[in-house]
C-alpha cells in the first residue's frame, strides 16, 4: 500500500479501495463506475489493492490518505475532476454518506485545494468573525465531537463533554448541544461558516474539540478522524493530542 500510494494511479486506487463497500452488489457497481469513468485497469487495481486495505487497522488508513496526497497533486485538473466525481459516487453507492466516508473525502478534498493558507479564508489570514458571533454553528461541531466522544444514548455524558467545550470556547451560556439528527449536509453547512473565523477562533475551536476527545484520556481512530477533517476544512492545524501521564511514584 506504501509503495502504491506513492504515484498517481496508485494512489488513486487506494483511496478508492478504502471506500469499496462490504455488500458484494455494491461493490461491483462501485468498480465499474471506475472501469467506465476513469483509467483503463483502475477497477482492477482497486480491487488487488481491497485485501491489504481490509487488513489495515482503521487507525492506520489516515497515514494511508497523508501518504497519498503527494502524488494526487500531481492529477492533472481533468484528472482531478474526474477522481473528486469518483470519490463522490463511491460514497454514494449504498444510499448514505458514513462518518469516515465524510471525513476522509473532506482531508482529500481540503489536500488537493491549491494555495491552502494563503486564500481569504485560510488560518493565516482573512476570517474576522469569533467563536460567538458563529455561536450555532460552533455548537453544531462540538455536538458532534461530544456524540463520538459520549457514545450512542450516552445523554449525560455527551451533555458533559459538550459542556466543557462551550466553556472553552466562552460560548453563551443559553446555547445548548444540538438534538437533531447530525447530517454530512449540515456539517459542511456550518463549516463553510466557520471558515470565516478568525486563525485563532479557529485554533480555539480545535482545541475545545480536543479537550472533549482527551476527556477519558483516549483518542478512538474516530475521533481522531473527525478532528483531521475539522482542521482540514478549516485549514488550520490540529491541536497535539497528547494524553497526560502520570508521574512514577
């Protein structure tokens, strides 16, 4: 997979192969859409490289996407075009958009973008809005971190967790965690607003998304992926998430 990811056409293949779906019949659709739309083989080579991609422990498949993006840069913009339509459709294939379906598509699509950090919008310059002028959509985020963190019907739990980031973000005491349904276009929503924050608005907002994530002193692959695609979107680093020792006795 290392040795794949590092040109073009592997790279390529491996990303798909990271999103091939478990159901046979899905499956297949998904690689003739490739067999069809893009280079000759690159179904084929997508399903050789499936196999090693399902022995992958889901905390290594990020440093697979990091490793990959050197080379998708080098995509020409039809090339480009057409790989983004492919991501598209491959996540579509079985009727929903999954957590880490999203999140690796957003770090993709944040990586290919040219001149991050330099635009209106990028964390080293541009936005001028705080975290409480964007109060909702900030709350929107930290919902979503605390769900991950909590765990499903965990209601006090993620109520405590998203209370900690509010504070650390000094958000109105009156904005309460989000109870409806979390959605991909929801969270792309309130991401395109955010990315009017000010550069350190933005470093606050991760770091109270981290602060939620270090709350049992575990960092679940999740969790992990939910933050890279905040930061992404953003473009604006992730906090270290460093989780305290205790000193020997």
């Amino acid at each position: 997979l290392r040795w794949a990811a590092r040109e073009p056409y592997g790279a390529q293949a491996l990303v798909f192969a990271l999103l091939l779906d478990g159901n046979e019949g899905i499956r297949q659709h998904q690689l003739a859409h490739l067999e069809t739309h893009l280079e000759t083989g690159l179904g084929a080579e997508t399903l050789r490289l499936w196999p090693s991609v399902l022995a992958t422990a889901r905390e290594f498949r990020l440093p697979l996407v990091d490793l990959s993006l050197p080379a998708l840069r080098q995509l020409s913009a039809p090339q480009a075009t057409t790989f983004r339509a492919a991501l598209t459709t491959l996540i579509a294939a079985d009727g929903r958009v999954r957590l880490f379906e999203w999140c690796l598509s957003r770090i993709l699509l944040a990586g290919l973008e040219p001149d991050r950090g330099t635009g209106p919008t990028g964390s080293g310059a541009g936005g001028q809005a705080d975290c409480q002028h964007l109060a909702r959509d900030c709350a929107l985020i930290l919902t979503l971190v605390a769900r991950l963190h909590g765990g499903e019907g965990q209601e006090m739990a993620c109520n405590q967790a998203f209370s900690l980031g509010g504070e650390r973000l000094g958000l109105p005491e009156a904005t309460r965690m989000d109870g409806a349904p979390l959605d991909h276009e929801r969270l792309d929503a309130s991401l395109r607003q955010l990315r009017r924050l000010k550069p350190q608005a933005k470093r606050g907002l991760l770091e109270a998304c981290a602060a939620i994530i270090l709350l049992d002193a575990n960092v679940s692959p999740a969790e992990l992926e939910i933050l890279r695609a905040i930061g992404a979107i953003l473009d604006c680093p992730i906090p270290p998430l460093a989780i305290p020792t205790s000193s020997p006795a």
